[in-house]
C-alpha cells in the first residue's frame, strides 16, 4: 500500500473513532462538567499508552521539539474546552458540520506557514466542502447560538493545531506527539479542576474511558498521516464526519438531521469524490513518469 492510500485509510480511520470520542464526552457531559471531562479523557488516555512508554523506556519522549509540543498543547486547550463545551449545547451532527471550516484554516496555514502547494482539484473540494457546510448551517437565515459560536473558536484554534502537529511529525513520532499531548493537557486540566471538579459516576467514568481510547486510536491515526502526506490532501476527508456524526446521532441522542444537512452532507461527499479520484490518478502519473525515465 502506497502511503497516499494508508494516510486516505488512516484518516477515515481517525475520523470514525473521533466521532466515537465526541459522542462519548457528550454522554459523560450529561452528568458532569467539561473540565471533568477533559481532565478523565486524557487520564485514561495516558493510562492507556503507558504500556508503550514503558517499553520504550520513557525513550519516546526523546524531542527537540519540547517548546513546541507546549505551545500545541496550550493552543490544543481552548480547542478541546471550547469543543467539549458546544457538544453539550448542539447536536453532534451540527458540531461536525461546523468543523468543516477547519480545512480552509489549515490549508491557508498550511501554504503560509509550511509551505505547501495548494492545487487546484484540493480547492475545488474543499470549497464544495465549504458550500455544504452553508447549506447545513444557513447563517443569517437561523440564529447563530453561543454553542455555534463555541464550535467556530473551537475550529480555530484546532486549525492551528493540525498545522503544529505537521510541522512536529518532521521529527517526531506519533505516539511521541500524543505523549507529550495527555501529559501538558493534564497538567493544564488538573490545575482547572482545581476549582471546577465534579465527582462522576461509574456510568460517566465509562464513557469517559472509551472517549480516551477512541481518541487515543484518532490521535494516532491522524498524527502518523500527518507524516505521510501534506497536510492539505487530508483535510477533504474529514467531512466524511458528517455521515458518521448523523448515524451515532440519530440512534444514540434520537437526532434527526433535517434536509439541509442532507444536501450539505451530499456536496461535501462530491468533493471528496473528486480528490480521491485526482490523488490516485495523480500518484499514477508521478509512476509512470518514474517508469519512463527508468527505460
């Protein structure tokens, strides 16, 4: 398998068990706070790698990269604060739909601050991808709540993030960044909880141990396909969100998505059609020029 194929597989991987993650914290929120939440969540989630920290002998670790794994972890808090937040407040499916301007964010900073090509077929996707996302919100048409509002800081600040996250996966592994991730992002909710904490039930320790192995398996994923391909290619895949977030929605929370996140969810699928036709076309052309020059 070529590693556009396994970054493509990978990322419809994370985005899955991302959509597991955000339906999980959901139902723990039910009973107890965000900072709670957020505080168990990586707990549960460093828990679960310390088998591989273990064996590596805390060698994973190993970085010149500790300033920045810092910084993306300070920028990863109000990313996943105000995140967590807003899931309490709209349906998943919605919070999944405005996610969707995470793309634009990472493809402009992508191209300013790593210098990547922006082709044409990606741009094309993601503004579909773009237009489906109106379509499902209609802003200016229904009122913009503050769980809305909550859910494009979130999306922000995320976008900064993902560029971070490529940027560290020059030099280091995945399993490293995520790491150093659960350790600064539980020293920072710790300190919160603090002054926030809520004692949760078995039921929400549960849910909030299965948020922390969903999203250990998403952050995996997600970082090592970071390693593999520019960021750019990957962003189009993440509307396939969409479909999974109105699936979990409507059988765990009795959400109905209406029409409108129907046809959004139908533009945005074009879109993704088009790039995974023009990235297998194209990793074909890249061979076959290869194959030429060989003979």
């Amino acid at each position: 398998m070529n590693k556009n194929k396994l970054a493509i597989c990978l990322i419809i991987v994370s985005i899955l068990f991302v959509t597991i993650m955000i339906a999980c914290t959901k139902l723990a929120q039910l009973e107890v706070n965000v900072v709670t939440a957020a505080l168990l969540r990586f707990v549960f989630g460093i828990i679960i790698i310390s088998p591989i920290i273990i064996k590596s002998k805390f060698s994973i670790f190993k970085t010149q990269n500790l300033k920045f794994h810092f910084v993306r972890s300070s920028l990863n808090l109000p990313a996943m604060l105000l995140g967590f937040a807003s899931i309490s407040l709209i349906p998943i499916e919605k919070f999944t739909a405005i996610q969707f301007v995470v793309p634009f964010f990472v493809t402009l900073l992508a191209v300013i601050f790593l210098g990547e090509r922006i082709y044409f077929y990606r741009t094309f996707a993601l503004i579909l991808g773009f237009i489906g996302m109106l379509v499902i919100i209609r802003p200016g048409i229904i009122d913009i709540s503050i769980g809305i509002t909550m859910a494009l800081c979130s999306s922000f600040f995320w976008s900064i993030v993902i560029v971070m996250t490529k940027k560290i996966s020059a030099n280091d592994s995945a399993i490293t960044i995520l790491a150093y991730q659960y350790v600064f992002m539980i020293i920072f909710t710790l300190i919160l909880a603090l002054f926030f904490w809520q004692t949760p039930s078995i039921k929400a320790l549960i849910f909030l141990f299965f948020a922390g192995l969903t999203g250990t398996i998403f952050h995996l994923c997600i970082n090592h396909a970071y390693k593999l391909v520019d960021v750019t290619m990957t962003q189009p895949y993440s509307f396939l969100g969409l479909i999974f977030s109105s699936i979990i929605g409507y059988f765990v929370f009795n959400d109905v998505p209406d029409i409108y996140t129907w046809i959004g969810a139908s533009i945005i699928f074009i879109g993704v059609l088009i790039i995974s036709y023009r990235e297998m076309k194209l990793k074909k052309e890249i061979v076959s020029k290869k194959l030429n020059i060989n003979t």
